[in-house]
C-alpha cells in the first residue's frame, strides 16, 4: 500500500519534509497546496507532484489523499489539523502544534474522537543525536542533572530560512522553545513541575520579545536553564549540552560531541541522519501500524501547557 501525502506550505520547511519523503519507501506525495500559485507550481515540479492548490480544502477533497503534513505559518496549525481530521486524513502538524493552549487541547480531543493518527513535528525527539542521549537514559547507563540549551537566531526583520520575506511572525515561546520544553521532559521521563520565564524588550515592530531566559525543573529533580535570542549574530540554531551523572554531551542538530568536543559517531543510531525524515518515516510507519505515534499530538500537550503557564507569567 503507497499512502498518499498532501503538503501543505511550500517554503523552507516543506521543501525539507519533500526531500525527506522521496528517501521513504511506499509514500507519495500527491498534492501541494501553498499561499502563492507560481512558486508551488515550480516546487511542484521539481518534485514531480501533479495536484497544486492554494486552498488547503482542494487537496482534502481528492479522495486518493491518506494524510496531510502541515507546514503552513503557527497560527494555521491547529485549524488546519483539525479540518484535516474533519475530513478524515492523518495529519502530521510540524511545531508549535498551536500558540495557544485552548487551541492545543481542540486538536487532542478531535484527535481522540476521530482515531486517526495526529502528530506533532518534535524533531528533536527523532534527531540521531538525541536519541543517542535517550538510549543510555534507557539503559540506566546516564541520567540528566541538567540540560543547558541555547537557541540563537538573528532574526531583526520578518524572513524566512530562505530569505524570503515572511506572512507571519515567528515567536520564541509559542515555537522555539517548544522545541526544548518537550525534548526535557521526554528525556528526563519525568513531568515538568517548575517553570519559570522574563524576557527582553518588545521589538517595536514585529510585537515580540526577541530575548528570553526560560528555567524547568522535572519531577525526578533535573533542571534545565534555555536561552533564546533573536538578536544573535553568532552561529545560528539550537545547541543542548546535557550535562548527567556519567557523561557530558553537546547536540548540535543530528551531530554529537562529548564535553571535549570529540565527535560521537552516531551514524549508526538509526536508518537515518536526517531528524526530519526519521519523523516523517514515523509518521507513516504508525499509519500502516494503526498505533501512536511518538510525538502524537497527546504526548505533546505537557509542553503547550508549560508554554500556557509561562506566557500568563510573562503577561503577569
């Protein structure tokens, strides 16, 4: 059985989730829906996909679509993974699930009436590195005292990876530490039960924080200290040192280091070095499985609601 794949939003992140599925066997994308009509028609073409739309409901209505991946601006992702579910396709929504808690929670509960398999783009569950990490976590042979992460961008004007300029704002909170709130709490194997947030001056423009220190502490008793900027001229991206009880280890993406910067091989961790599509092979494995699949939006939630709690502190 070749399931058949909708995608939606043709900028920088679909393009990475397009390159990742034509690596996995018996998936096909069939329809590529995206704001712009001449651009989605060019990716299109080059990725050989016949059905192009700018209307989200065009690809929902061809029958042959099984499941949808959404890589459409935040503040779509919850609407849309519900209209996708409504209209009975899997969805694998890529991060933040919603920038809002309220939001979070309609996409869980349709999750549940419709059975269908909903997922939520944690890559950094799926990352080679990371899973590395987990392992030994598994196997009793390392346990986080603390997790130091730096999330740094630069990030002043309105643009995408790409360049190109962008038709919604990017967020620190609602996005970016999603990222670290959830691979904490799913490292750890233990709640989040402390939270703390301050940020920076709002940019004048954009209406965000562009500087923010977030502290997490786990039931199990680890903490995590997070730094995010947007303001950073330096190297660009995510770096998590992971400082246990038997080792350190600094993650920076798909690669891995120990706390004297040798290199870990973890090439052979799993199928793939590419995070995304180990998560969309996920994705598709729990589709013709019938089960959860990690990072299904109900495992997810915790985050969002950490995220929720942090942002009433904020706005205290």
């Amino acid at each position: 059985m070749t399931i058949k794949v909708a995608l939606a939003g043709a900028g920088a992140f679909g393009i990475k989730h397009l390159d990742g599925i034509k690596l996995i066997d018996g998936v096909e994308v069939v329809s590529l829906v995206s704001r712009e009509l001449d651009k989605t028609k060019e990716v299109a073409a080059k990725y050989g996909i016949g059905h192009v739309t700018t209307n989200l409901a065009d690809s929902l209505a061809l029958k042959e679509v099984d499941a949808v991946i959404l890589c459409t601006p935040t503040q779509m992702h919850a609407e849309q993974a519900i209209q996708c579910m409504t209209a009975g396709k899997h969805v694998q929504v890529e991060i933040p699930l919603a920038d809002s808690l309220k939001d979070a929670q309609a996409v869980v509960a349709m999750q549940k009436q419709s059975g269908l398999v909903a997922m939520c783009g944690h890559t950094r569950r799926f990352n080679p590195s990371h899973q590395f990490v987990r392992r030994r976590i598994e196997a009793g042979e390392f346990n986080i005292q603390q997790m130091d992460v730096q999330t740094f961008f630069f990030r002043r004007t309105n643009m995408n990876a790409l360049g190109q300029p962008r038709s919604w704002t990017d967020h620190l909170l609602w996005h970016h530490a999603a990222h670290t709130v959830d691979l904490f709490a799913y490292q750890c194997g233990s709640p989040i039960v402390k939270a703390n947030a301050i940020q920076g001056p709002i940019h004048p423009s954009l209406g965000i924080a562009m500087d923010m220190s977030i502290q997490l502490k786990a039931a199990n008793g680890a903490i995590c200290t997070l730094s995010l900027s947007f303001n950073n001229e330096g190297p660009l991206g995510t770096f998590f040192r992971y400082i246990g009880d038997t080792a350190t280890y600094i993650a920076r993406y798909d690669d891995l280091f120990n706390g004297k910067e040798e290199k870990i091989d973890v090439s052979k961790v799993d199928v793939s070095m590419n995070g995304i599509e180990l998560q969309d092979r996920e994705f598709f494995a729990a589709i013709k499985e019938g089960r959860e699949p990690n990072a299904s939006v109900a495992k997810v939630l915790p985050c969002y609601e950490v995220l929720h709690q942090l942002e009433q502190q904020l706005a205290a």
